[in-house]
C-alpha cells in the first residue's frame, strides 16, 4: 500500500482530534499537545522526579535480561568444562581428551537462538493481544519449565532440544522489556532506559562468568549443573514483580481501556499532577488513532517502500553492528583459549575480565 499523502494525513490527524474530544472533552486537544510540549522541554532531573516510579517498573522488569543475560552464555562456555565435555563429548585421544564434536557446538550454540527468533516472532502477536505483563509471566512460567529439561538432559540430543525451548522465553524477554521500558517512560528517557536494557546484559554476563570461575573445580556433573540449577532463582520473583507492576498505558489506550490507563499513569507517575495525567492520557489516545489511521493497510512489505525502505535500512546496519563487531565471539572465549593451549583456570578468569570490562563500557 502507498505510504499516506500529506492531504490525508492531516484529514487523519483532525479525526483524531474529534474523536479525542468526544472521550475525554473540549480541552483535550489542548492538553495533549501542552503534555507533548512539556515532554519534550524537560530536563533530566524534572524527567526523573515525575517518572521516577515508571523507572522503577522499567528497571525490574529489565531484571529480566539479566537473567538472560546469565542463561544465554552458559552454554558456549560449557564447552571447555573438563566434566562437560566427559558428559556430552567424545574421547578424541590423550593429547585432545574429550570434546565436545564441531557439529555438536554449533547445534548447542544456535539451538537458543533458533528459539529465540521464534519467541520474539510470537512475542509481538501476545503482546499486543494480552499485553506486557501476563506475556511476560507466561514466558516466565514456561523457562521455570524448561530448564527441567536441560538440568537432566542425558544426552546432547536431549540438551538441544531444552536449549530450544529455552530459547522461545528468552526470545520473548529480549523484545519485551525494551518495549515495555520504551512505553512506560517518556521521550526523555527513553534512550538511558533501553541502554539500561543493555547494562542488564553485561551484568547477566558478568554474574554467569563468575559463576563459571567458581565452579570450575567441581568434580562430577555438579560443575555444570550447578550454573544450569542457578536459572531457576530468577523466574518466580520476576513473575511476582511482573504481576505487580503496572500494564503499559500505551496497550491500554491501544485496547481502549482508557479508564485503566488512567490508573496505569497513576501508578507510574512520580508528582504529576491530576491535570497533568490527564493530559498525558489525552496524548496517548490523539497519538494511537493518528498512527492507527495512517498503518491502516501496511503491511510488512511497505518496510521496504519508498522513504521507509531507507529507514528499515538504518536498523539493519544498527543491529548488524552488535553482531559483526565480534560479540558472537565474545561469549566464547573459554572454548577458543584453552584450544590454544591457555590453562582452563585462566581462560575462564580470562572471560572474568573480559565481562567485567564490557560491564564498563556500557556504563560509560
């Protein structure tokens, strides 16, 4: 479909403007576009002191990829584990030992991320059919679940297949809470919060590698099993703090629940006032039926069209800059330095290091 001529655009936007003013009254127009403008003219402490509690709710709900932050890199580093390797590789000779086969580790390494792809395909149907927060108690149900499967696994076959159920709830985590965080905050903050999503990552990373050290010196299946059985203290919390925190306003509007969006600005509010709330409110509802009007009849080909081919363009070389920068290689340094003759101990102090530093660098 042909992207919307100015002429209608417009025409969509006063439409908009009326049915705002049906549901909320005559000042409603005047309040959404005064709650724009103050958004945009605030500084980060008046940002902060008036959504102080909608950081708070981004910031737990973020505790979730630290969580996968910590689950993801366990098994690529797994592969220079002596008893891992004992359990689920091949004897290849004195001077080699076991390892684990090269097909097995791509198997292993990918399995997640096959998961994954699927999770967050599904994760944009649930969202925006159930909204954030049951989807994200789902996800966290089903990986408590799944984790059964690859603390038992007998076999690598076994372990492949938990990897990929596995993945599907870290799919979900990994396009959730930036979207969460992205709605429940405004414009201002928006961008300190998803880098936080970011710092989630590295201290989920920085955790496993310390975890890894430390076991690292136990004999028999507990050395791994240990790493795996630490998955489960993350679930049930994060369930918790996922049924108490506030639905995304935007999905409520979106749903035309406008009373419980209200409530939901309530709730993340800091010291906003009466007024105040409900020009956010009044925003919100003018903002969703412009942009329902001018999505009316995109599809997914229309990315690649015209001005919006350009910008699907910009995203994919954002994104493909995470990949191709070496991060891949990054969650498995172990595996490569003790092939090149680096002692077990040091390769995973090694790591140790490596995450601390990328802890760091997203701070800074």
């Amino acid at each position: 479909m042909a992207l919307k001529s100015e002429f209608e655009v417009r025409h969509l936007r006063k439409a908009a403007e009326n049915e705002v003013e049906e549901k909320l009254g005559q000042s409603a127009i005047h309040e959404a576009k005064q709650a724009s403008d103050d958004e945009h003219a605030q500084t980060l402490r008046q940002a902060l002191r008036e959504n102080r509690k909608a950081v708070f709710w981004s910031v737990m709900i973020s505790m979730s990829i630290v969580m996968e932050g910590y689950d993801v890199i366990l098994i690529n580093n797994f592969f220079a584990y002596p008893e891992f390797q004992k359990k689920y590789g091949s004897w290849y000779g004195g001077e080699i030992g076991y390892q684990v086969s090269g097909p097995w580790q791509t198997g292993l390494t990918m399995a997640s991320t096959v998961g994954a792809i699927f999770g967050g395909l599904m994760n944009g149907y649930f969202a925006s059919k159930y909204g954030y927060r049951w989807v994200m108690i789902g996800a966290m149900f089903f990986l408590n679940c799944f984790i059964f499967v690859v603390f038992f696994a007998h076999s690598a076959a076994m372990l492949l297949v938990g990897q990929i159920l596995c993945g599907l709830s870290w799919g979900v985590f990994a396009t959730l809470s930036p979207a969460y965080a992205s709605e429940v905050c405004p414009t201002n903050l928006r961008g300190y919060m998803t880098t936080y999503v970011n710092l989630c990552w590295a201290t989920g990373q920085l955790i496993a590698a310390g975890v890894l050290r430390g076991c690292l010196n136990i004999e028999g299946e507990m050395a791994y099993r240990i790493p795996f059985a630490i998955q489960w203290l993350w679930p049930v919390p994060l369930m918790i703090v996922s049924y108490l925190a506030p639905e995304s306003p935007w999905y409520l509007v979106r749903k035309d629940r406008l009373e419980d969006a209200r409530r939901s600005i309530e709730r993340l509010s800091g010291d906003k006032t009466q007024d105040q709330i409900n020009a956010q409110l009044a925003m919100m509802v003018h903002t969703t039926k412009v942009e329902s009007g001018v999505t009316s009849g995109v599809t997914y080909l229309d990315c690649f069209k015209g001005i919006d081919r350009r910008r699907t363009e910009i995203c994919c070389v954002a994104f493909a800059g995470q990949v191709m920068s070496g991060s891949s290689f990054a969650y498995t340094p172990t595996y490569f330095f003790t092939t090149a003759g680096m002692k077990t101990a040091n390769a995973f102090e090694l790591s140790l290091g490596a995450k601390g530093m990328a802890f760091l660098g997203t701070v800074m």
